[in-house]
C-alpha cells in the first residue's frame, strides 16, 4: 500500500524538507532530533491527553447534520472543531507544541497568525504556561480580525502588526522567522499550519491527527465503521485537513476533497488557489507549490478568509494533489458566504469564513445515497460577524 507520510528526510515525494538560514540551522537540527521522542514519550502523552480533555474540551462532537444531509443527497456528519476552547482546531497544535518548547527549555514563544485563531490559540497556552508570547499578524489582519486582536493582547500577547507586502499571513511568517534569526538560542517559533522546514509538517500534522482519531472512533459507534466514503476540510496552510485524514491516507476506500480559497475566481488575478495556480518552489523553508510569477517572485494570493489567503500549501497536500490521491476544489468568496449562510439557517450554526470553504465544496461533488461524509467544521464564525454582517443582504432570502 503506498504510503503519503512524511519520510526521513522531511520529504513527502518531491515536497518538504528544510531550507533555513544558517542561524537557524542548529535550532531546526535541535528540533528534528528531538519532536518525535518527546511527542512519543509517556509524560507528554499524559499531559497533552490530559489537556486536550479538560482544557480544550476534547473530543469534540461529530454531529449528523440531518437537514443538510437531506439537501445534498447523503449523509453528512460535521466534526465540530468549532467547539474547542478557542473556537478552533489550532489550539491542538499549540498545546503540543509549547509542551515540546518546555521540554527543550524554550521560554520564549513567537507565532505568526491570519485570522487569529491560530495567535489566540498560542496565547492560551503561553498564558497556562506562563511563557513569553509574541505574535505576528499582517496589518490588514489586524483591521479585519479585531476580536482576535484583542484577546490576544488580553491573554497577554505582544501583537505585531506587519505592514510588509500585502500584510497578510505571509507577510507576518516573513516577520516571524527574522525574529526567530535574531533569537535562535532562546526563542521557540510555534509554526500554526503544516508549512515550514521539517519537521514543522510532520509535527502539526501529528499533534492534528487526534481529529482523525476521534472520527474513526466516533464513526464505529455510529455507523459500525471506522472510515467514511468522503473527507472533506478547508486547506490554506493545512492544518486541519491534514488532523482530519492524517489516519485515512493509505486508505484508499476513502476519497479526500480539500476546498481551497477560490477569492474572485481563479482567473480573476484574485486568488488564493495554490494548488490549482501554484508551481513547485520554495518558500518559508521547505519545498512545495507555490504561487508565483515567470521569475519566482511570490504572487500575493487574496481571499475573503484571512486564514487562507497563503501562497503555499503544506508540502502534504501539495503531495496529495500531485499524486491523485487528494481532488482539490477552488471555492470562490460568494461560494464559501453562501455555504457560511446556508448552514447558519439549515442547523443553526455560524462557520468561520475558512470552514464555510469545506462547506462550499459540497455543491460541487455529487453523492451516493448511501454515502457517509465527515466535514471538518474547523473553526466558528465569532471572528467573522462584521463581514456576515455585511454581506448579510445578498446572501439571504434567496433560493
């Protein structure tokens, strides 16, 4: 059975591996070294298990979504990250990794963030741990992720906004890793999505992979079968989608659909389609599809979600859509308000902008009856109201 894991050498077929700076050489050698005995250990395990029950509030619900089951044609179950103290996947990840970055006698953490989930998440857990926390996020996230913005700096966070580039999540990883050069010795970078030099994909991808788990778990009780016939999550880095079928990818009775942000369409100039726009490059340290023009200069990507508008992808999902194994939907910013606004109205609940893009895909693959579909529902729409709230009009009252 071919395998879509991550091989020693970071690598997931042609992607991955690590492109760092020489200062930084020795704190990713340190790291490579390390993740794997520490995530493996026993005490971690406890500890990480132990929180992810009684702080995060784990597992979270995989909930049969009747009337949008009814309206699609099959079963659909949503895997209500959304739940999660937070409000997202990405507190996972970060409770994994600041228990690593106390392991290695870091105290000092950076992150970088776009929609801020991933900022808040990681100063949660500095404010549990009480460690140092400074975050990084594009101007333009800034303005429009304000709740974010401000529980980050009331769970005592440093915010940074960044006005490089088009001040948006790249831009903000850009500032984060020139940080991360002049504090190698001290400092730990909590990288938010599987992106970055090995062992950053492998290790998000891990410390996610408690979804999957939980899914195969809940679907034995529920359906007396562990695996669906359909997975489907939002990928801008990688991050959920990668907790959600880390444990299906040599699974092959199972398809996986990623929804990536579509913005005005692919052809527009206005987009944040990497895998569909992407060529293979390197950014942010390791190698993987990446939008840029004819001379390798980055191409700034846009969507209306400030979590997926990334140049890249994880070098994972990059393998996984070159191999086949992985079908990739670009999902337009009107696609994903609509799906943000049906599934408010059909079950009463309000998705982030990045999950109502998995929300978005399910129009566009036709479904058996008989088919069991997990949706990872990865974050909720808090953060998110202003711009529901100004799209409100065009999206409701229509069939």
């Amino acid at each position: 059975m071919k395998c879509y894991h991550v091989n020693e050498q970071g690598y997931y077929g042609e992607f991955g591996g690590a492109f760092v700076p020489e200062i930084l050489h020795k704190a990713v050698a340190e790291l490579q070294q390390q993740y794997l005995r520490i995530i493996e250990s026993e005490p971690f395990q406890q500890t990480f298990r132990q929180l992810l029950r009684d702080y995060v509030g784990r597992p979270s619900p995989l909930y049969l979504a009747n009337r949008l089951s009814e309206k699609y044609g099959c079963k659909i179950y949503l895997k209500r990250e959304d739940l999660n103290h937070t409000g997202a996947h990405k507190i996972n990840n970060t409770i994994g990794q600041i228990l690593i970055a106390r392991e290695m006698g870091k105290q000092r953490i950076i992150a970088e963030t776009g929609a801020g989930q991933h900022g808040v998440a990681t100063a949660t857990v500095c404010a549990l741990m009480n460690m140092e926390c400074v975050v990084y996020m594009g101007k333009t996230d800034v303005e429009r992720q304000q709740p974010n913005v401000r529980k980050m700096q009331m769970l005592g966070a440093t915010v940074v906004p960044v006005t490089s580039g088009n001040m948006t999540l790249k831009d903000a990883t850009n500032e984060a890793i020139r940080d991360w050069c002049s504090h190698p010795a001290d400092t730990y970078y909590i990288i938010g999505s599987t992106v970055g030099p090995h062992p950053y994909p492998d290790m998000v991808a891990r410390l996610q992979s408690v979804i999957s788990e939980e899914i195969r778990q809940q679907l034995q009780e529920k359906e007396q079968r562990d695996y669906p016939d359909y997975l489907l999550a939002c990928v801008g880095g990688g991050s959920n989608a990668a907790g959600t079928i880390y444990h299906y990818l040599d699974d092959e009775r199972v398809k996986i659909v990623l929804a990536e942000a579509g913005g005005k369409g692919i052809d527009s100039g206005e987009s944040a389609a990497t895998i569909q726009l992407g060529k293979s490059g390197i950014l942010h340290g390791s190698r993987s599809l990446v939008m840029q023009n004819e001379d390798g200069q980055i191409e700034e990507p846009y969507s209306i979600s400030a979590g997926l508008d990334y140049p890249g992808i994880g070098p994972m999902h990059a393998h996984l859509a070159r191999t086949g194994r992985a079908t990739v939907l670009a999902v337009t910013d009107d696609e994903a308000l609509r799906a943000a606004f049906e599934l408010t109205s059909m079950e009463g609940i309000i998705p982030a902008l990045e999950s109502a893009h998995a929300l978005g895909a399910l129009a566009k693959v036709r479904f058996d009856p008989g088919d069991v579909v997990v949706l990872n529902l990865s974050g909720r729409g808090d953060k998110d109201m202003e711009t529901y709230l100004r799209e409100i009009e065009r999206f409701t009252n229509k069939d």
